[in-house]
C-alpha cells in the first residue's frame, strides 16, 4: 500500500540526516518540497533524482485533497520542508490530517528539528516542556507573555532575528528581568551559538551586538530560580 513520508531533512549540516531517509527520499514516486529550489541543494548532494513539486503555507489547502487521490492510486509521496520536521512551524499539518481523513497510510520519519537541541543545549530541565513555536507578532502577543510567566515547565520559543530584542525585552518587562533565557542560534551550523543568562543580560548584549541567523530560544520555568536556590542551599 502506498504511503505518505514525512521526512525531517538537515537544519544546518547537510550531513544530519539518516541512511533511511535517504533511502526513501530515492524510492518514492514524488517528493513535495517547501521550496524546490531549497531542496535541490540537498537532493543534489546525495544524487537522488525524484521529481518534485512544490508543497507550501500558500498552496497546501489546495493541493492535499489532491495528493491524497495520487497516494490512493499507488503513488508513494514523501513531504520535505526546507529544514527540520515538516509540521513543526512548517508545513505538514493539513496534508497529514487530509490523509488520516481519507485513510491514507502516513509513516513519519525521527531526525532533526531544532528545538530538541537547543532545549537539551540550554541547561533549564528538559522533562517537562513546552513548545510555542513562533509568537504572534502583534496581536495577542501581550497575553501570550502573561500565560508564559506563569508556565512553569521550561518553553520553547522559535524567534526573528530582527525581533529577537524586542522579545528579550518583553520577558524583562512580564516574566522580570532575572528570568533565565537561552538563546541558540544557528544551530547545526558554521556559527552555531549559545548565550545564556538572565533576560537583562541577553537584553543588553544583543541590544549592542546584532543578532543573525535562525534563534531558538528556551525560557526557564517559572519556579526555575528558587529551585537552583534551594538546590544550592542544600549543597
């Protein structure tokens, strides 16, 4: 029976992808890609000649119905998105729903995405999290850093560069200036980066020093602080 593949490609080095999604990516029938430009590169770098179509934010309530039928009638499709797990922050989600609805066989692959080496990367627990993804831009934004500061498992947030101080500032002004932050940047990458230390300190240092490239930031819980406290009195 045929499939629908969703298969995470590399985030950074081209090398972070498994011998089994090579595999696949060279057997199935089509590949639906982000950006196709994007995805040659890689495709190229591991020879594998599938044609592909584009499969995006802006085209995919339109063409899921129609991938379901091409998997119906025998076509092994697999989903990229231009970095990481497609569904993640990406596209995914729709197509995977139209598929269960219409009884399609969906297998999806483990690999990279990159909030599991930032959060792990960051030192804050990591057994109980929280993923947001990215923030809304403006509205709801206030409200969703209200409901943050009261989280107290560590969350997860994906970040502009070019709004990465205006966030840093708003976790000072709603969650208070010695709340923990991480910041990762280019993760998997030449200038891979992470910076931690108070919201205060990340404030100022990136207020002074331009952030680029793709961020990841990982907030400690709201007990966060007085745990290390304690944890350093008994000590």
């Amino acid at each position: 029976m045929a499939k629908l593949y969703l298969i995470p490609t590399p985030i950074g080095n081209l090398e972070d992808i498994t011998l089994r999604a090579l595999r696949i990516l060279k057997e199935v029938d089509l590949i639906l890609a982000e950006d196709t430009r994007t995805s040659s590169v890689l495709l190229k770098k591991y020879d594998i000649h599938t044609r592909m179509e584009s499969h995006h934010k802006f085209n995919e309530h339109k063409t899921a119905s129609g991938v379901c039928e091409k998997i119906l009638a025998g076509m092994n499709v697999a989903l990229i998105s231009d970095a990481g797990t497609p569904g993640i922050s990406d596209p995914g989600f729709f197509l995977v729903r139209t598929c269960v609805e219409a009884g399609v066989d969906v297998e999806t692959l483990p690999g990279a995405t990159a909030f599991v080496p930032a959060l792990v990367n960051s030192g804050f627990p990591c057994d109980r999290f929280c993923f947001e993804g990215f923030l809304p831009v403006k509205k709801g934004r206030q409200t969703k850093f209200k409901e943050m500061a009261l989280e107290k498992r560590t969350t997860i947030v994906y970040e502009s560069p070019y709004r990465l101080v205006k966030t840093l500032g708003q976790i000072v002004e709603f969650m208070g200036p010695d709340r923990y932050v991480a910041v990762c940047r280019e993760i998997s990458k030449m200038h891979e980066e992470c910076r931690r230390g108070s919201a205060q300190e990340l404030f100022e240092w990136y207020s002074k020093n331009e952030p680029k490239g793709e961020i990841v930031m990982i907030i400690a819980g709201a007990d966060y602080e007085r745990g290390r406290e304690l944890q350093q009195e008994e000590e």
